[in-house]
C-alpha cells in the first residue's frame, strides 16, 4: 500500500491507497491541525494499521524542499506559530523509515490533476488554487517544478487596472495576484464574501482580467498544455469564459497554445486533488 498526507492550516488528510487502484482511496482520515504534538501521534497511529511501502507529503507553506538543506522537510516560515520551523518530515520519518516525497499541497495537487484529473495526458501543466490565498504548481515534464524552494506563483506581479483603487492585502506584496484577486481582496472591495457577489457584478471583469494576466506569464515562463484552475472562487464558472477572451486578448497571439476553452480549465479532483497527487507521487517512489 501507499500513504498520503496532505497538511492543511485547518485540517490533516491522511490517507492510503492500494497501489493498483489507484486515484481510489482505500482509507483516510481527517485531523484538526492543532499543534504538533496533539496532531502528530494521530497520524502515526493511523498508517500504523496499514503495510504502507511509501508515503507523499504534501504540506501547506512556505516548506524546506532543498535536499541540501539542514533543515530540508521542515515547515518554516509559517504564520501558524506552533508549526514554524517545525520538522515535519523528520517527524513522520522518525515513526516510519520509508521512501518519502516531500512537497507543497500545491504541487501535490497539480500532480494529482495531472495523472488523473483535467490535466491528463499533459505532460507540462499548470494548477492554481484561487481561495483564502493563491497558490499554484508546475508540472514539467511529468515532473513537479522545484529548484532551490519551491515556487510561489501565486505572488507574481500584476499590472493593476487603473479602474480598480484597490490597494492589494498581501502583506509583502501590495499588488501581487494574491494580494489583488484572492477571496478576501474581492471581499474587501464587494463588502460581501465573493459567494455571494452576484454573477454580472463588474468585479468579475476585474478578477478575470488580473486572472488572465497570471495565465499568460505562466504560458510565456513555462509553455504549459494546460492551465487548470482549483480553489473556492472558481466555483463561480463563469469566470472561466471571461479569463479565456481576456488571456487571448493580453497574449496578443505571440505564443500558439491549444485552443482557449481546452487551455485554461477548472480542476476536476476538487478538494481529492492533494490525497490523490500525494499518493501518485509516493506510487513513484516504489
Ligand atoms: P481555502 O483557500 O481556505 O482552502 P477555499 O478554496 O474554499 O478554501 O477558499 C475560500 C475563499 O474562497 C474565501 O475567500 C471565499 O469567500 C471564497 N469562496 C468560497 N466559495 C466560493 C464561491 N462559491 N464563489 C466565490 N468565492 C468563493
Ligand atoms: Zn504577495
């Protein structure tokens, strides 16, 4: 069997997998992620009942992924206190001493959409999450994107609209994608949650726009087939036309891509994208 855990700032996944049925999920589990100490004996003592061969990670952020690291597989610069600089991985390795593939929830759920989800048969492919904040994987070549860190490409600089006197909510970054088009930056401006902002609202052109932007830098740094979009405020569907006319327009036709609506497309794992991308990145291991 294989394991996967996916960590969560309010909530741990784990889960395992018969490595021959696979994106099914044999068995999971769900923690509130409270601090190490609470959470970590109840993920040991569940994969403790199964014969698990190897097991995928993927964590919430920013994490250590540099192997020459000293303090490779560690959480670090967290807001969640009790978790900064926390070994993680180093945790779960003491409890088990198995094959590991340490990630982000991001990469991990841009590999699930990849092997099983809208970006199959892709071999370069993008995902991003639009919810509490932006978050994005690359998958090259079949495999996921990491140099020295992993990316952050949901922190990319935007060109703001003149039309949009919003001043961004990023913390580091005032008109960064997160900071300009995540749901709480389209709260702030509605004075309602984003689910509840009407459909023709003009506040979507403006998410779209921003969106699109995002799509056509990823197209032109990573020459992706596909870009799929996860997270809460990609419920609203419609958004997904606007993003496509939009992206067209800005990339001005410099760079072939499929066609648009095949191009820039909404996940199809949904909340399974993390398990399932952890549990095919530890069926590699084997
Ligand atoms: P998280 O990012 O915390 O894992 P979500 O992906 O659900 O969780 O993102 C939550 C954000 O998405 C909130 O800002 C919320 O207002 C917004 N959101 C959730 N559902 C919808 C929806 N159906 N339409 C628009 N925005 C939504
Ligand atoms: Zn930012």
């Amino acid at each position: 069997m294989i394991g996967a855990i996916e960590a969560g700032g309010t909530k741990i996944v784990c889960a395992v997998a018969d490595r021959k049925e696979l994106p099914r999920v044999a068995e999971r589990i769900s923690i509130p992620t409270r601090t190490p100490e609470e959470t970590l004996p109840k993920i040991v003592s569940f994969f403790k009942q199964y014969p698990v061969e190897a097991i995928g990670i993927g964590s919430f952020g920013p994490i250590d992924v540099n192997q020459d690291s000293s303090t490779y597989g560690f959480i670090t610069n967290t807001p969640k206190l009790a978790w900064r600089n926390f070994d993680f991985l180093g945790a779960i390795r003491a409890a088990f001493d198995l094959p590991y593939f340490w990630t982000t929830d991001v990469n991990a759920a841009a590999f699930g959409e990849q092997q099983y989800g809208a970006a199959r048969f892709a071999k370069n492919s993008i995902y991003i999450t639009v919810g509490t904040g932006i978050g994005g994987g690359v998958i090259l070549n079949g495999k996921v994107m990491e140099g020295r860190g992993h990316p952050e490409i949901g922190h990319i600089y935007i060109n703001q609209l003149a039309s949009d006197p919003f001043e961004g909510n990023c913390p580091y970054h005032s008109n960064c994608l997160e900071g300009l088009a995540a749901g709480p930056a389209i709260e702030v401006r509605a004075g309602q949650k984003a689910e509840q902002l009407n459909a023709t609202d003009a506040l979507w052109q403006i998410e779209a726009h921003y969106l699109a932007q995002a799509c056509v830098n990823y197209t032109l740094s990573f020459a992706p087939e596909v870009i799929v979009f996860g997270g809460g405020v990609m419920k609203q569907t419609h958004l997904f036309p606007l993003i496509q006319e939009q992206f067209q327009m800005l990339l001005g036709g410099y760079m072939e891509t499929t066609a648009v609506e095949s191009f820039i497309v909404p996940c199809k794992l949904r909340d399974n994208a993390g398990i399932v991308g952890s549990l095919a990145l530890a069926e590699q291991l084997i």
